[in-house]
C-alpha cells in the first residue's frame, strides 16, 4: 500500500491517507483538518487521484488528532474506528478544546467500530493490523503494514522520542513497557510514520531512542 502525508491545523498534526494502488480504496488515518482550505487539500487529493474513502481511524481520541473526523464522516460516508478505552476522551472533546484554549466548538467523537490488539483492517487487498500500545491514552492504536513494512503510530512513538504521559490516560511506565514488548519486535526496517514531526524507523528507534534505554 501507498501513504501520503498531510500536516494540518496549528497542531502539526499527521494526517495520513493509506491507500491499494490497484483498487483505489483508502483510509484516513487522524483527520487534523481545521478550516476549510485544509479540508479542500484532502478533498483534492482523494479527488485527483480517484480514491474511494472506505475507513476513517482514529489511533487515539486526542482532540488534535480528531478534529476533522465530523468533516471526513459526513462527506464521505465513513464510520469511525478506534479502541474503546478512549470512548471518554471523543465524549470530552470540548473539554480538551477548553484545555488547549481552542475557542471553537467541537462535537463529541462518537466510535462507530471499536478496534482491539489483534484486529486486522482491510484496505482493498492490503492489510493493517491493529497494535494496542496504551501509555499516551488508554486507547492508543498503532496500525501495522506487514507486507510493505511501515506502522502508523500515532503519539506512541517518534524519532527520537515517545508520546507524552501527563494527558489524562497517560501512563509512563505502561508506554514504554508497549513500546518495547510490541513495536521494537518488529523488524528494524519498519518505517514509522508518527503522529508528529518526520518519520523514522523501528531500528533507529531501537539504537538510539534515549527513552528507551
């Protein structure tokens, strides 16, 4: 599978597109879209390139990596997937809004399919397998292609570092007992696509993550 990488909204957030080149379906992945000159970028590149929008995922319900869910669920006829543990964060996304001091209302992200450890998301004929890797929130996913060797990790994992703890549903002990028990066992060739800032891979991560030490 394919990924294009948008940066969005005064979060820097990633927001990726997973698509199958040869049947043309694809997955929005942490819709950070805020205005509608962002939302146009994403509508012009699904457009452009003649995908068919097939599944909205959210690897956690932190308001930056939620706000263009509403968009993306009711313009292109999409359902909400995430792990249940962070129901009550997409229930407190106003509250989140007020943390941050983003004046604008938001609705509550309401999660249509609950994904668990294990899961496997079908995306035309490639696969992504859900990895449950709490610490950040309580309900944080990260989404594994096997077969062309990257992750989507949200806030879990960066270059150079690991998602923040002090959030509500943070958990530092347990963020770096996930990391290390299920992403550093995955070959050092995978590409590891953040919720944040430039890509990496799990082997640099392994040789020289100073949060993993």
């Amino acid at each position: 599978m394919k990924v294009a990488i948008f940066t969005f909204s005064l979060f820097g957030i990633n927001t990726y597109v997973v698509y199958d080149p040869t049947t043309l379906e694809c997955a929005i992945i942490d819709p950070g879209m805020m205005g509608r000159e962002e939302e146009e970028a994403m509508d012009k590149f699904i457009s452009r390139n003649n995908l068919k929008v097939t599944n909205l995922i959210n690897t956690h319900l932190h308001i930056d990596h939620v706000v263009g869910d509403r968009y993306v669920r009711e313009h292109f006829g999409v359902k909400v997937k995430a792990h249940k543990d962070d129901e009550v964060l997409g229930e407190r996304l106003q509250e989140q809004a007020r943390m941050f001091g983003i004046p604008e209302k938001f609705d509550g992200v309401e999660i249509s399919e609950y994904l668990k450890d294990g899961d496997v998301i079908r995306i035309g004929e490639g696969e992504l397998k859900v990895i449950h890797v709490p610490g950040h929130s309580q309900g944080s996913i990260a989404l594994y292609d096997e077969k062309d060797g990257f992750m989507i990790a949200g806030d879990i994992l960066f270059a150079g570092s690991i998602g923040r703890t002090d959030l509500p549903g943070g958990n530092h002990e347990q963020l770096i007992s996930g990391i290390k028990s299920k992403l550093l066992s995955l070959p050092d060739n995978t590409v590891v696509y953040p919720g944040h800032g430039p890509s990496t891979t799990i082997g640099a991560e392994r040789y020289s993550n100073p949060f993993l030490r």
